[in-house]
C-alpha cells in the first residue's frame, strides 16, 4: 500500500509555498556573509537556534508523525551531513562569493538522482545522465579556466568545495527521505536532521577548540534571522510544495532560488562574475533545468 501525506497545519497552496519558500531560502547565504561568523560557528547556532522552533511545531502535530523509532534515527543520523554540507558550503563563499557557490551546491539536483540509482536502483531518467556533463562544463566556465578577470578569491578552489558540498547535500537528502517514507508532515523529519547537526557541530567545536560559543551582536541576530528564516520557514515551505507539484513547477523553484542569491550578492556585496563565468552560470542552469525535468525528489542547497 502506498504512504499517504498527512494532514499539516494551515499552509498556503502547494504553488504559493514554494514560491515563498524558494525566495526565503535564497537569503541562507546573504544571513550568513552579513553575520561575519566563521562558518562552524553559523552552523551550529543556525541548528541550535532552529530546533527550539521545530520542537514547538512538531508538538503541534506530533499525532501525525508515525514513523517508527529505527526511521527517527536515520533522520538523525542524516543532520550529520547537512552540518558538514553547510560547513563547506559557507566556506566555499570565501573563495568565490555566495551566488556562485550557491549555483554550485544546488547540482545536487543531478548528483541525488544518479547516486540514488548506484545504491538504491532507482533508475533516472535520460535527461539526468545528459546533464551531467552539461553541469561539469558550466562548472569548468565559472573557475575562469585561468583568465585574469575572474571573480573570486581562488575560484578553483571555490567551485571544488561548492561542488562536494552538493555531494554532502545530496547524501543528506538521501538519508533524510529515507527517514520519512510515510510521509509524515515535514516539521517532524527536519527537526530530527537539524537536532542531528545541532550535536554533530556543537561536539566537534568543543573537541577540537574551534569556533565560537560566545554570542555577540549583531552576529546573532542574522544567525537568528537565518535559522528562523531559511532553516525553518523555508524548509517548511518546501517541504509542503515538492511532493504536492508538477515537475516544471519544481524545477522553476529550484531554478529561482540560487538565481535570486546571485541576484542579492550583486545588490548587496557587488559580486561580479566575469563574462566567461556568467557562462557558466547559464550553462549550469541550463542542466538543472534539463535534470530537474525527469528528477524532482530533490531540495534547494538551503
């Protein structure tokens, strides 16, 4: 018998959430570089500021999440990933700014399909395998190939470590459906993966010294704003649209949510890719369109 969705609380229409939730999320990345943190740091209280919140949602529909305890723990034991997807996604900004690199993360859409049909069998379809490639050549343009005018600190080094957080990302969501296959209402799945990254980075700042457990002002406030924003609402909303659209619906929120970054990291922190990287950029996009036609289990890099 197939999984049914239960009932969430009052949320706007399928096509409305996602479109919120798409321009939500595409401000994780301007909350962060407006926070000035090093990225460890933003993520754990990103997660530790989120997870209070869930709780409360969570108990508001607690009735409904049925899943059995061996599932809770997959969910958990996925928020590990989103903490070192996020760790190296934010790091990767430093490099090459944060609408490239949040282009970047979100080829996860072509990486989950095709990881999901090495370990699980699931077969994708043709459009998937074709864009690959299509990707990697978008990918290639936005390093600058060694052209003087490229944007970005160390752009090869930029796009390499936005690249594998896409891997992270991808077997986060992996996990992170496979924790949910009686698709429960989202707050109850997302508040197992982040309570899973909340621990992951808060043990490894205190076993390593790194980062840092003092809050300050306004550092907080945009960490705050981030967690609350794009960690919760955003994902919230998601979470309500992608199983209830259409694929070409799907594959619009995808596409508008890493565009909108790029377009606040111009406004916000004059973020100029060369000519040769906006090639790249289109050429990107255009494989996550063409991926995105046949592969719609994915989310945004939020």
């Amino acid at each position: 018998m197939q999984p049914t969705l239960q009932a969430e609380p009052t949320t706007p229409s399928p096509a409305w959430a996602g479109l919120i939730g798409a321009v939500i999320i595409s401000f994780s990345a301007i909350f962060f570089e407006l926070s000035g943190a090093d990225p460890l740091t933003a993520t754990g209280f990103r997660m530790v500021y989120a997870l209070p919140v869930l709780v409360v949602l969570w108990w508001r529909i607690k009735e409904h999440d049925t899943r059995p305890v061996a599932d809770r723990m997959i969910g958990l034991a996925s928020g590990v990933f989103l903490a070192i997807d996020v760790v190296v996604w934010q790091s990767s900004m430093q490099y090459i700014g944060t609408g490239l690199a949040t282009l970047i993360a979100n080829s996860q859409v072509v990486i989950v399909p095709l990881a999901a049909w090495l370990l699980l069998s699931e077969r994708p379809g043709k459009a998937v395998v074709v864009a690959l490639p299509i990707v990697l050549t978008g990918l290639a343009l936005i390093t600058g190939l060694g052209t003087q005018s490229t944007f970005g600190r160390r752009p090869v080094l930029g796009v390499l470590m936005a690249f594998s957080a896409a891997f992270l990302y991808s077997a986060f969501l992996m996990l992170w459906r496979r924790s949910n296959l009686r698709l429960v209402p989202t707050a109850g799945p997302l508040m197992d993966a982040v309570a899973g990254a909340a621990i992951a980075t808060v043990a490894f700042a205190l076993l390593t010294g790194q980062g840092d457990l003092a809050p300050s002002w306004p550092t907080h406030g945009w960490i705050l704003a981030l967690a609350i924003g794009p960690q919760v609402l955003g994902w919230l909303f998601i979470g309500h649209s992608m199983p209830r659209l259409p694929s070409a619906y799907t594959s619009f929120i995808i596409l508008l949510q890493p565009t909108l970054t790029l377009l606040w990291g111009r406004l916000l922190f004059d973020e100029t890719p060369s000519p040769l990287q906006y090639a790249g950029v289109a050429v990107v996009l255009g494989g996550i369109v063409l991926a995105t036609s046949s592969a719609v289990r994915v989310r945004p890099q939020v």
